[in-house]
C-alpha cells in the first residue's frame, strides 16, 4: 500500500486489494487457502470436542455394577447365579477363581485340588478372552470407587489444594514378586490381607467389616496424595490380569491418521504409560494396538473427538 | 520453577560467552540435569517407602495370628490352622449354602485371617440341618474337604473313630456324615452352674425370647430349621445338651447315686462327640455351663 494509498484511506475511502502482492507474501498466503472441506473438518474437529461422550464409561459401569450386584443378589435373594465373592465363586455350578486369590492359594498351600484348578483354567480362558486387565475397569469394585475418588483428586489438584506424587511403575512388579514370595515363604496368602477387591467384594455380599476402614484410607491417600496410587503402582491383580491380557486379542487401537495429538486421552487415562503411541512422532505405523496394561475402560475412546482410539479385535476387520 | 529460572539465566548468559553459539546449550543442560536427578531420586525413594510400607502392612497381618488368644470354631471337615488359612480363598462360598446361617467370615483384625469362615457356636451351632455337609461341598480349593490328602498334617485325637451318626438320618439307608476329623470337643466346663448338675429341670425358652439362633427340630419339620424361641422345653431335668445333640453316642447323662442316696446327674462328653457346638448354643443358663473346645482332640 503506498503512502498516498494510506492517506486516501485516511481522508475517507474505502482500501483497496493490492494491485502486487509479493511472492514471499504470497507463498505464506498459499500455505493459509484452505479448502471447504477442511474448514468444515476444523469447524467439526471443534464442535466434537464440545460433545461430551460417555458411552463406554456407562457401558462399563453398568456392568461393573450388574456383576457385583449379581453377587449380591445370588446370596440375599437366594437366585444362586453367582455365588461366592470375586476372589472365587461358581457360576450355575460352573468354578470361577480369581487369578491372583489363586496363585497366592497354591503358592501358600501348595496343594491344587481339581476344582481349583478348573475354576483358575476356567477365568484365565474367559479373561484371555475378554481383555485381561478388564477385570479391573469392568468387574473390579474398588476400580469404580477408586474413579469416584479420583473425580474429587483431580478437583482438589485443579485448585491447588493437592498434587499428585508419583511412583516409580516397577513398584508393582517388585510387590507382585514380593507378595508371590511372601505367600511361598510364610505359606499365608499375606496379599488378600490387604486386598480392597477382595474386601469390597465381601462386603458388598456379606455385609459390611472393619476392613473398609482400610479401603477407605487407601481412597484418602489416593485423593490426598498420589491419583489412582493402589491401581497404578501396586496391585498385584492387576499385573497378573496385565500378563492375561497380553495374549489376548481385544484391546483398544489407536489408528494415526485420526490423531490430533491433542493428548486427551493420556489426561483421562489409568495407565498413561500405554498411550504413549500418540504423542507427535511415535507411532511406528499406521494402525497401534495398545499394550496389555491397559484395562479397556474406554475413557480414552470415549475422550477422542475424532475416533483415533477404537476398540478392536485382533484378526477382526470389523472394528467395534 | 527452578528449572524455568536457570534455563532464562543460561540464555542472558549466552551472548556474554565468548566460547560461542554452543555454549549456552551445554550450559542449560547442565543446569537442568541435577534438578531432575534430584527429582527422579525423590521419586526412587518414594517408591521404595511405599514398598515397604505396603509390605509391612500386609505383614502386619501375621501379628493376631502368631498371637491367637481365641482358637476360631472353624465349619466341619476343616484342614489344621495354618493349612486352612494358606488353603481358603476367601470367597465364603461356605456362608452362602449353611441352612442355619452358623457361618460368618473373618474380619481385618484377624490378619491373615481376614474372610475366614469361622462359627460362634454360643450364638447359631452347626446343628447339620444340611445333612450332606454343605459347606465341605461347595468350598473350591479343598480348605474344607471330607477326605484330608495324606500329605496333610492330622493331629491324634482329631480323627473321628467311625463315622458319626446323624440322628436326624436315623432312618435313612446311609445314616452317618461323611465327616472324617471333630471340630472340636465339647466340655463341661461349669459343672457348677449345670442345671442337671444341680438336680433342677428346665421350663421356657431355651435361650430367651431374644434369642434368633435356629435348631432342627425333626419331629416338627426335617428340612426348616425352626428359631429356638419358638421350641420351649418342658424338662423335669434338665438334660438339652444331651437331647439336642444331632450326633449318636456324642454325649450320655451320667446318673450316680450319692451316698446320702441321692441320684446325682452329669453330662458326660463321648468320643463321638464332632464339637458342633449345639449343646453350647442351646445350654439355657448364662454363661453357657457346656463350651466347645475349639480345634481340641479327643484326649482320654
């Protein structure tokens, strides 16, 4: 614009497109055309994250809620479809038995009877199956608890008024062997001591116990002190459902040409370990399965306004 | 923060530097890597506390068991102690098929023992109702078993002579448990306060109107348990412990003559005694004048 051009503008007229355009200029300007299309995709990517979606969350929830309650039920109302609690229970007569309750059983006895064994063979085909980890986020009780707890945590951090202290990952490892070495060396399951699952479970069933003071101390130091502590860095159920689940072929994958590297789905994740596949440059190709710490919850599913995160089943063109 | 403030002053530092355009970097890096450091030690050190806190909590768990004042009353067919809490699952899969609800598990203050079926035989005795041993059949990993493996520890005096008879299968083609080794054995261990001891009978209800433990009554209904509240005895001598026991030749009422010519009476405890503790819940005076000597051999 020349000067005479400016002072023109000045004294009252309308500006004008210029009549040159340099090319450093209009190379810059190249690089902003956008077309249509992308501005609608911009404008969609937008609105999408406005949407708020909680479908596998309440999915999940539901059936949290629907498998404990049906170990409820099938003691107080007498219906005997699953009795038991979650460290073992039979299901229509069918042995169910809890992974790691098994393990520190056999390991502390050292004696497996054919029904324990059938009930442990019996939930490690089922869990292969379904996930492994699963167990945590869709059947595990204090997972639910833990998630409420962890609502008010992140309240409380967005305030200031406490901060998350993190472990070290390989604490759990080190306590699985730890526990594993305890149940052979004092021959006591030392871990369902301690165990809120298996607490939880009884409780809910059986009626309430001192032991929920326990349980509910761990949610204070949980809040207080260090988010989602027992779940990522000691429970030893977890990491044996983690080593279920990394033979099994249902997992979450994260697909690169969707993602915005955003980073979400890591703020809302339990183990955000596992997603680091979607930070910018990591991906080693086009479509990642998730590794087997993770639980299935779906938050990150749920989170992803443009469907990087999907559940997928390995060998399955069909994406759920 | 820290970090934020030495990274600003390497960069006003750069331009001084006469070592060039790398130095700052170098500079900044070595700024930085103590801090982190510093940080990932704190973290190790974290982490290793809480191990061991953990750890050392769970433990703790081994403090009301070393130390056991109370031996636990524990369901039929049971394996020794320390085999029955490495062995059970916790599940109380036991509490679930009792017909008399005698089961209840464990709480956080009995350790390692935590969800653990025990039976407060004062407050609801296993009096068998379930006639097959229920609780035995539906325990998963053999904690409770109707055939110990030979490998398992057996105390003397805790295998039963022959099988015990059921008086409520009196009738029956089979009419014993298949129950191999005692819960315990019953004792007199008030004989002061024994009501046949002291020649009286018994009117009323056995344990109260308060009283919500069930019994199986078989004259009035086999398979429904009936609340003790509503079966009121009627006993010139009192002699409940002996009546109600569900088990044959378990326990016998001694009769003697004194020598002022008195005919004096005693419960007397037999071999074939399981230790259900039936003649414990249903002893009407207060404190009970029969227990249960839980997980106690047969010793005589």
């Amino acid at each position: 614009m020349s000067a005479s051009e400016r002072l023109r503008v000045m004294f009252g007229a309308a500006p004008l497109k210029p009549e040159r355009v340099t090319p450093a200029a209009q190379q810059v300007h190249q690089l902003k055309r956008m077309t249509k299309a992308d501005f609608e995709a911009l404008k969609q990517h937008a609105r999408d994250h406005q949407l708020v979606n909680h479908k596998w969350r309440n999915r999940r929830w539901a059936v949290l809620l629907l498998v404990n309650l049906l170990f409820t039920f099938s003691f107080w109302l007498d219906i005997q479809m699953l009795e038991g609690s979650l460290t073992a229970s039979r299901f229509v007569g069918f042995h169910l038995i809890d992974l790691n309750s098994a393990l520190q059983v056999m390991l502390a006895h050292r004696h497996v009877i054919v029904n324990l064994f059938i009930g442990t063979a019996t939930v490690f085909v089922l869990w292969v199956a379904l996930g492994g980890r699963s167990f945590c986020s869709w059947v595990c009780p204090y997972h639910i608890v833990a998630e409420w707890f962890e609502w008010l945590h992140l309240k409380l951090a967005a305030r200031k008024l406490v901060s998350d202290h993190e472990f070290h990952r390989g604490a759990r490892s080190v306590l699985w062997f730890a526990f594993a070495l305890l149940a052979v060396l004092s021959g006591y399951t030392v871990f369902e001591t301690i165990s809120p699952t298996g607490i939880l479970s009884r409780a809910l069933i059986y009626g309430p116990s001192l032991a929920l003071g326990w349980v509910l101390l761990l949610l204070l130091f949980e809040v207080l002190y260090s988010r989602r502590a027992w779940c990522r860095y000691v429970c030893p159920i977890g990491m044996t459902y983690g080593m279920v689940g990394a033979i099994s072929p249902l997992r979450v994958e994260y697909r690169l040409e969707h993602c915005f590297h955003e980073g979400d789905c890591r703020k809302v994740c339990l183990v955000p370990h596992v997603l680091d596949v979607v930070i910018k440059g990591r991906a080693a190709d086009l479509k990642t399965p998730i590794g087997p710490d993770c639980t299935r919850c779906g938050l990150c599913v749920d989170v992803c306004p443009s469907g990087a995160l999907v559940f997928g089943i390995k060998g399955l063109n069909r994406l759920l | 923060m820290n970090d934020k403030r030495e990274t600003e002053a390497a960069s006003e530092a750069a331009p001084l530097s006469p070592a060039g355009e790398a130095a700052p970097v170098v500079n900044n890096r070595r700024a930085r890597a103590p801090v982190r450091k510093q940080a990932n030690r704190r973290k190790f050190i974290r982490s290793a506390v809480m191990i061991g806190g953990v750890l050392g909590l769970a433990m703790l768990g081994y403090v009301p068991v070393a130390g056991a004042q109370r031996t636990r009353l524990r369901p039929p067919g049971a394996l020794e102690e320390s085999d029955f809490l490495a062995s059970c699952i916790k599940c109380g899969q036991c509490v679930q098929v009792c017909p008399v609800a005698a089961i209840r598990l464990d709480d956080i203050d009995s350790g390692f023992g935590i969800g653990v079926p025990w039976i407060d035989a004062r407050a609801q005795a296993c009096d068998f109702s379930c006639d097959a041993v229920q609780c035995i059949l539906a325990c998963p990993t053999g904690s409770l078993t109707y055939h110990k493996p030979a490998a398992l520890a057996t105390r003397p005096g805790m295998p039963l002579a022959r099988a015990p008879l059921l008086k409520a299968k009196e009738k029956d083609a089979e009419p014993t448990l298949n129950l191999a080794e005692r819960m315990g054995i019953a004792r007199l261990s008030r004989p002061d306060s024994c009501l046949a001891v002291q020649g009286k009978g018994f009117r009323g209800q056995a344990r109260g109107a308060d009283f919500r433990g069930r019994l199986r009554y078989v004259e009035r209904d086999r398979w429904r348990p009936v609340a003790v509240r509503d079966h009121p005895y009627e006993r010139d001598l009192c002699n409940l412990c002996v009546s109600e026991c569900p088990i044959g030749d378990a326990i016998t009422m001694l009769a003697t003559v004194a020598a002022d010519g008195r005919r004096q009476y005693q419960p007397q405890v037999l071999e074939q005694c399981v230790g259900c503790g039936v003649c414990e819940m249903i002893c009407p005076v207060d404190p009970a004048a029969i227990v249960i000597d839980a997980r106690q051999p047969w010793a005589i």
